[in-house]
C-alpha cells in the first residue's frame, strides 16, 4: 500500500447505483439540516453514472418521494405512469390473461412508472452533485481495507495498466485508497466486496442461502402503431418449464419504446438450459411477438438479481460499514421491484451513520440501521413476500396457488414462514439425469445471438490485462463442469464469454473471452463448484447501458 496515495472521508460509498446514491443524497441534506460539514464520496466502476445500471423497470415512487419530495419539479424521469396491468399464463399456443380482480396487490402497479433506471441514476447524480457528493466513475473498489481490530476502514481502487501477464505496463497507475469513517457498499447483486464481507463477518449466519435470478432484457423501437405508453405486462408459464423459477415482462414506455426481458431463477436444475435462449423464445409466443413486427432492437443487457428477500437477507452492518440494496438482497421478488427498496436502505443507513459521526463515532457498528429497517414500512412489505422464492421452489402450481392464498386472500398476514436450504449452484444436476434442451436458431429479425446482442451492449474491455472471470482451480472446468455437467458455462452466461475449445492435441480447454462480459455476475453465482470468482476489470470498463 506504500505508493498508493490516499483520500480521506467521513463517508465513502460503493456503487452509484440508486442505494448508494440515495445514501450520498440523504448524508448531505442531513449535514445541511443540521449545520453539518460531511465529505462524502461515491465510487463507480461504471465509465460514467448509470452505465451499468439495468432493470425493467417499474419504480414504486414512495422510497423516491421521501428523499426528494419535489422530484416532479426537479425533471426526474418518470414519466411514463402505469395505465393498465396484463397477467398472463402461456402456453406454447395460448395466453390466458388472470382477471385484474383476481390479481394480488403485489402485481397491481396503479401508481408506479415505468422508467429506464439508467436514466434515474444519472439523475440521481445529478441530485447528488448539487449537494456536493465527489463521485468518481471509472473507479472499480477492488479491496477492503481493514485496521489492526479488523473494522472496515475504507477501499482501494484497482490498479490501472496491469497487463495480461500481470505485470506493469506503460501505463501503469497504482490504485488510491479512501478511507473512511464509516464506508458504505451499494454494489448491487453479487457484489465482489459484498461477498468477500458476508464471508469475513459471517453475516449470513442463521438466514437461508441468498437465491438468484438472471435478468435478460432488450429495448426495442416498435411501430407507433402497437405503442401503448403506460401497459404492464407480465407472464409466467411457457417457455419455462413448471418446475423453473422465472417469468417475463413487457412495458410498453413513451417515444414507441417497449422494454422486454426475462427472469430466470439461478436455482434451476437442468444443466441444458439457456436463460438467454429462452428468452429469445419467449419472444415468438403468439400472444407477444406481433409488439415486435416493424420494430427495431436498439439495446440489450443482462444483469443478476438477489431475490431471496427477508429470510435470505445478512445481517446489514459490521464493524466500520453497511450493505445496502441489492448488495445486501432487499428486492421484492413477488412486486417484481427493488429500486424504491434500494432508496429506503440507502437513506436509513445514512441516518445512522450520519447520527454517529456526530457523536464523533468511527468505525464501529451502525445497529441505528437495522433497527430502523425493522421497524420501517420496507420490512412490512418485504415481510408479506417472505415466502413467496419458496414457494415457487415446489413448482409452479404450487407457487401460482400458495402466492394467491398469501397475497390475495390473506392480504399478507402469513401466519407460516417456509425455509430454503440449498444455494442455487447446489441445485444443478448432472446433464446425464437431464433432458436435452435444443433451441432454434435466431432469425436475426425477432431473436438474435449473444454477440450481436452483446455488441449492442456497447461493451468494451482493454484485452492486455488479467483476465477478471478468475478460476480457483484451472481444472474444473474440463473434469467436473464439461464431464458432469456438459460445460452449463457456455450456456448460463448471456455475452458469450465462456466456450470449450479443443487445443492443438485435441483436449478440451474453457477459453474465456473476458472482453465480452457485462458484468451480470451469473457465473459468480451458478458456477456448480463455485470455482468462478468474478473480481473487477479496470474501472470505467464493462457495458454502457443508455435507456436501460
């Protein structure tokens, strides 16, 4: 650490993303509040705010509206309110659309918007700068840095002009440490630093395994014609089969845009099966691909999802830090929803921080934190859905009709709570026991392939530097992944990074093509043996996601 230089702040958060912003945002009107000087600084690895930011996505406006009252008067972009929600259950020939009085609150969304959350990160940004937040984009946090007691004291950024050999270039730039009274992490899901805490502090001690699922999307430019601003449709059945966790959704947004995507459950059993391939089917069901006649794809991305919800969430503070949105797990899985969740998070773990650094605390525990969200409306509603991955881990039938009775009939008031065991890569079966999944062939038009979905992406990584999809141990691949598995690698990531290629004697190999990847952390997260650690390329690489 001798040549890195250092900054030094009361509070530094991790990810500008909308927990980490929020958080920022909710430290500064504090200190103005109160008459309080406060430094605060945001890193980003993203190239410039909200350019890895990927979701549906349609917002809950009450976490925003707590933070910025006025946000209509200041231009955030929501607008696009929900004017009518579509339910539908497809089969391979139909689509049989659930009668809106039948409908669960949890998928009623009178009220909400549909927004392009890359958009409200960048104006959350913009918020933050107004109040003098420093963000820095272009800077991946790649380690914690801890005190002689083990407290969480700040990060390093990454060091920039490594090569692929792992030696200094021309252009090498040591990482800069920041350092911190209280360090806040808003990674999102699967965050390489979150993880690394959970793990250090065992902050997962007690809850059920966290679960996944992978988010697909594409933005497309439709005919005026099939434009419907403001129409919510979702789907569950077909392409999936009942016994995988995932559904669909359709937002029809302004200026003849139509966001549609798919999420699939990270726990599926059937090594053959392709998120990203099931999704391009998905998108020739009868009932969904004449939205798409005349249009144009003009994005895509994929991102991963934490859904285990209340039960599966860590303990959210340890000595020195948080966790806050989806790097701890706060999305509702049943609402379809985690943006408004990551605001509330993000703003009450500033109040505790901010409570202790008036008190001239450091580097202890914020329990300010948890106890606020106990007693707060996020875990009123997060606890209503405490059941319903569980369910829908027994099948779909099982799901569709325990969901109802939770959410429609009892409105909530669950007098049970059903538990999860097993982490999602623990539930892959050998592809011996499974059936093969044989997908058609994109026609270019409609469906497409990863590489030209992934260069729409507009992803970009500097090919002379340590590639950042790391393997524990190079020989999994081949004798466990490819052997038992049938190499699920190549098909669980959406970018086309993984490939089994034979070398010059004929023996299979895992060439990764690391340029690819848009940092979705499916791999992270599925990989059987847990043999794949996704760690930080250089800052301000990876996808830049506009509109999405």
């Amino acid at each position: 650490m001798s040549e890195r230089e250092s900054m030094e702040y009361d509070v530094v958060v991790v990810g500008a993303g909308p927990a980490g912003l929020a958080t920022a945002i909710r430290l500064k009107q504090l200190a103005k509040e109160n008459n309080q000087e406060l430094s605060v600084c945001v890193l980003e690895k993203g190239s410039e705010v909200g350019a890895h930011i990927l979701s549906g996505a349609v917002m809950d406006p009450q976490a925003l509206t707590e933070l910025i009252g006025d946000w209509r008067e200041r231009g955030a972009p929501l607008d696009t309110p929900v004017t009518e929600d579509k339910f539908l259950f497809l089969s391979p020939s139909s689509a049989k659309q659930t009668p809106n009085w039948l409908l669960p609150d949890c998928f009623k969304n009178h009220g909400n918007y549909i927004i392009s959350l890359g958009q409200l990160t960048r104006w959350l940004g913009e918020q933050a700068e107004a109040l003098e937040v420093e963000i820095f984009p272009g800077f991946a946090a790649s380690e914690v840095l801890y005190d002689e007691a083990g407290a969480v004291i700040g990060v390093a950024t990454g060091d920039m002009g490594v090569g692929r050999d792992g030696q200094r270039t021309d252009q090498f730039q040591p990482g800069m440490a920041l350092l911190a009274k209280y360090t806040v992490f808003a990674e999102g899901a699967r965050g390489q630093l979150g993880r690394e805490l959970i793990a250090r502090f065992k902050l997962d001690q007690g809850r059920d395994p966290q679960s996944y699922a992978i988010g697909i999307k594409e933005l497309w430019e439709v005919d005026p014609a099939k434009s419907q601003p403001g129409l919510v449709v979702h789907t569950a059945g077909w392409p999936l089969d009942a016994d995988t966790y995932g559904g669909s959704f359709l937002y029809h947004m302004n200026n003849n845009q139509v966001a549609v995507g798919m999420v699939v459950g990270l726990d599926y059993a059937n090594p053959w099966l392709s998120p990203f391939e099931e999704f391009q089917r998905y998108k020739t069901h009868g009932a969904i691909a004449p939205t798409f006649e005349g249009g144009k794809r003009i994005a895509y991305g994929a991102r991963a999802i934490t859904a285990g919800g209340l039960l599966s969430l860590p303990k959210l503070v340890f000595p020195g830090g948080a966790l806050v949105g989806c790097n701890a797990g706060f999305l509702n899985a049943s609402r379809i929803k985690g943006s408004h969740a990551a605001i509330k998070s993000g703003m009450m773990a500033a109040q505790a921080a901010f409570d202790a650094i008036v008190q001239s605390r450091t580097h202890d525990e914020l329990t300010a934190y948890p106890a606020a969200f106990e007693q707060s409306w996020l875990h009123t509603e997060l606890n209503k859905a405490r059941n319903f991955k569980q369910w829908f881990k027994k099948g779909r039938t099982v799901g569709t009709v325990m969901t109802g009775i939770e959410q429609w009939l009892l409105r909530g008031n669950i007098p049970w709570t059903i538990h999860r065991d097993k982490a999602d890569h623990e539930n892959l079966k050998p592809a011996a026991e499974c059936v093969r999944i044989e997908y058609p062939k994109p026609d270019g038009k409609l469906t497409f392939d990863r590489l030209s979905s992934v260069f729409i992406s507009n992803t970009n990584h500097e090919e002379n530097q340590p590639i950042h999809l790391t393997l524990k141990d190079d020989s999994v691949p081949v004798q466990v992944n490819l052997a038992t598995y049938a190499g699920p690698e190549a098909r669980y990531c959406p970018a086309g990074v993984y490939e089994y290629v034979k070398d010059d004697t004929g023996a299979d190999r895992l060439q990764i093509n690391a340029q690819n990847c848009v940092h979705c952390k499916t791999c992270d997260i599925k990989d059987p043996k847990q043999n794949i650690v996704w760690v930080a390329p250089q800052g301000g690489e990876g996808p830049v996601y506009t509109g999405m």
